[in-house]
C-alpha cells in the first residue's frame, strides 16, 4: 500500500524537483517583497527570491531578514522558482489582511492599523492614532485639580451665605471675610506635565 502512495505522488510531481540551499542575504527590497542572497556551496548568486508565496500580492505574511544574515531558499520546477522558506535574524516583519488590517514589526516596535485607527508601541511609549493631542490625561491628577477648584467656589459660596450685611458699612464686612479666608488662598496655574502621561499619546 505504501509503495501505492509513493507511485502516485511521484506520478502527480512529475518531472520536478524539490532542493533547498541555505544562503546569505545580499540584499533586501521590501517594495518587490525580495531578496539577493549567495550560497554558501559557492553557487551563482540568486537574485529576486520570493519572500512569499504571491511575489503581486500585497497582504500576508513577510518576513523581512536582515542583511548578512541566513536563510533557507526552497526550489521548484526545476529551480525555475525559488522561494525563503526560514529565516534567521529578521529585520521586520508584516502582516496584512485583506480587510485593511495592517500589523508591522521591527527592532523599533509594533504598529497596528485598522481602516482609519492605528496604534504604535515603541520604547518610548504607545501612541493612538497620532500623537498630535499630546499625553493622555491622567486621570488622579486630574480629578484632585477639579476638587480643588470645586472646593474653592464652594468655599466663597460659603462666605457669602453666612455674610450679614452691615448697616452702612459700604461692604467692608464683606470685604474682610473674603480677603481673609478666601481671597488670599491663591490656586496654583495647571502645569501640562502634572496632568499628562507622556507615556501615552494620542491624536
């Protein structure tokens, strides 16, 4: 039975043949999806290997290696086609779905599209469609800055609900009660750095 299986796989290959050499990367184009590597049995150097199935196609999976590093190349038909089966240091790497969904990787960090919302996330922090808006707000600081504002009109409205006007004193009651206990208790101005996470941005 097994010697069945064989004959008709060999029937169905025909006259190709399947080899792999293990190459040095020469070069890399990442707009035609290729590579320029070398042999390393000393062979003529191979130009414009696939690094994907669809050498047209532009969504997938690419793996972009680096310069100078290995890679196995896998050949068909008689080594008329030639493709990179498995890498070894890469440079980057995307993905790409056919509904605009778009993910990239390097040394750098990761980004993520989707339509018109993207996200990055690198060493220096994440960044939400842009960072044009600056840091998020943090939320803590935040909220203490408005209590204390709040807490402060709460404070005059508290003078003058408790104020009794005087009989011919102009105001100077009232005037005493709030430069005393209110007037004087300046607000310090917000700083952007005490409310935004520099850390997380957004646009």
């Amino acid at each position: 039975m097994n010697n069945l299986k064989e004959a008709i796989r060999l029937l169905a290959q025909g006259e190709r043949q399947t080899v792999s050499l293990v190459c040095k990367v020469d070069a890399v184009d990442i707009a035609t999806r290729t590579v320029d590597c070398t042999p390393l049995d000393e062979s003529a150097p191979l130009l414009g290997v696939n690094l994907q199935a669809n050498q047209g196609s532009d969504y997938g999976i690419v793996v972009f290696p680096k310069v100078g590093s290995f890679v196995v190349v896998g050949f068909v038909s008689d080594g008329n086609a030639a493709v990179v089966l498995l890498t070894d240091e890469i440079e980057s790497v995307e993905i790409v779905f056919k509904d605009a969904v778009k993910i990239a990787a390097d040394k750098d960090g990761i980004q993520l599209q989707i339509s018109g919302t993207s996200a990055k996330l690198t060493k220096e922090g994440i960044s939400l469609n842009g960072d044009s808006c600056g840091g998020m707000v943090k939320v803590a600081e935040l909220t203490k800055k408005i209590n204390d504002i709040e807490q402060d009109i709460n404070n005059l409205k508290s003078l003058f609900a408790g104020w009794t006007p005087v009989v011919q004193d102009g105001g100077a009651a009232l005037k005493t009660a709030v430069c005393t206990s209110w007037a004087n208790a300046m607000l310090s101005l917000t700083q952007t750095n005490e409310l935004e996470n520099e850390k997380v941005k957004h646009g």
